[in-house]
C-alpha cells in the first residue's frame, strides 16, 4: 500500500491500492490488514470469509476476472447489502467489502 499523508486535517493523498490475486480466503484479526484497501482479483467459484474478528473500517474490493461468481461469508457477522445478494454478479464484476462493527457490507456488482 503507497500513500502520502497530507499535512491538513491528516487527508490521504495520492493513494494506490495494493493488488492482490488469489482464489479462496478466510480473513481474521492475524491477516486483515494484509487485504485491508487492497484490491483482490479473484478467478473461479471461490469464497471470501470475513470473521467477526477483523478491526472496524476494513475495506477490500474484490474484482472477478471469469464467469464464476465469487461468494462472500460473514464469518459472525450480518451480511448487509441493499439487495440480499452475497456474491460477485460474475466476469468483470467489481465489488467492495466493508466491516462495521457486527455488519459487514457488501456493495457494488451483486448478485
């Protein structure tokens, strides 16, 4: 991850997310914030696992570069999307993930 820290107001500038590629994964407190911001290609019907343990505001996105849908599993926690949907919508697909207290959400590219 490569970023500057603005002097004001402690504003982030010039952010680039790590690119990460991979297939299944299960997140815990231990390898979080090796994914945190970071953007995860992800190739076959594969899961993503979010355990309650992981620190608030972690975010990922995750991009399905096949036809298969990639399937997210709150690992004790509430998956919330506005929609019901837990998975990538298939090829191409580019979704975020976001922990928040017990909740963790699910937006982008869904099904």
């Amino acid at each position: 991850m490569s970023y500057k820290k603005n002097k004001i107001k402690g504003i982030l500038t010039d952010f680039i997310p790590e690119l990460k590629a991979g297939g299944a994964l299960v997140l815990t407190d231990i390898n979080a914030e090796d994914y945190n911001t970071s953007v995860y290609s992800v190739t076959g019907a594969v899961s993503i696992e979010v355990d309650a343990s992981v620190h608030d505001g972690f975010s990922m996105t995750v991009y399905q570069t096949d036809a298969n849908q990639c399937t997210i599993v709150p690992g004790g926690l509430n998956l919330r999307n506005s929609q019901g949907h837990t998975q990538t919508a298939g090829q191409y697909a580019v979704i975020s993930i976001i922990k928040i207290g017990t909740d963790l959400i699910l937006t982008g590219d869904t099904a």
